[in-house]
C-alpha cells in the first residue's frame, strides 16, 4: 500500500486560468458598444436656435451648415465663405446622397444670410433643406 503523502502528490496537478476567452469576449463587447453608439454631429459653433411651436425631429439630418450671431457661416467644424456653401454641400451629397440637409441658423442672424445659404444648398442638389429649431420651454 502507499503512504498516503505520495498519493496527494501524484493526485495534485497544476491549475491554469486561461483568459484568452475573456479578453476576447471583453472586445466583443467594446466593438458592440463602439458600433451602436450614436454620434451626435454638431455645426461646431454655439447656437440660440430660435422656437417654434410646430418643431419636428428630423432623425436623418446628416448635414449640418451652421450660421451664427455674426452671419459667419459654418460647415464641418470649421468657418467657410459663404459662396462655398454649395460646393461643401455638393461634396458631402456625394459622400452620403441619401443625407438630408439641415440649417442651424442663430436667431440673431440675419434672413438674408440663411436665405443664401438655403439658396446654395438647393443648388448643391439637396432635396431636404431644413431649418433647425426648438420646442418653446413650458
């Protein structure tokens, strides 16, 4: 017969913790919450958008030109002339012709400046041209 010491030596055997399956699960779920995550897109300039009482959501405005306080026009985080409002419309047109345009006009602007931006992505070829607002606060 054998001592018992010697038997729970040969019975002990080494554990091993394998995590691969755990790392790889931990980057399936950053993929997931990195691809469901919805990026909200701004002009890039601080805006009062005006209300209005019949103010709808539009969930698929893709592009957004920006107008100011000091009828600065914006487009993509940066400042452009006005007279290339259509062509920066055309290229993202071309990029998603699906998109729907969106102005997000300052209350302080002018009609003038909105109305030629407006003009200008009309003739970019932009179907949906918007103006954005907001509910009144009750």
């Amino acid at each position: 017969m054998l001592p018992i010491a010697t038997t729970r030596r040969a019975n002990r055997s080494t554990v091993e913790l394998n995590i691969a399956p755990l790392i790889d699960m931990v980057f399936i779920l950053l993929i997931f919450f990195i691809v469901t995550t919805s990026f909200v897109k701004e002009t890039g300039i601080d805006i009062s958008r005006p209300t209005a009482a019949t103010a709808v959501s539009k969930p698929k405005a893709t592009i957004l030109v920006g107008i100011d306080a000091d009828n600065r026009v914006f487009f993509d985080n940066r400042e452009i002339d006005i007279r290339t409002v259509r062509a920066n419309v055309e290229r993202a047109l071309a990029e998603n012709p699906e998109g729907a345009v969106v102005v997000v006009a300052d209350k302080g602007s002018t009609t003038g400046t909105t109305i030629a931006v407006m003009d200008g992505c009309r003739q970019a070829g932009a179907d949906q041209v918007s103006l954005a607002a907001q509910l009144p606060q009750h």
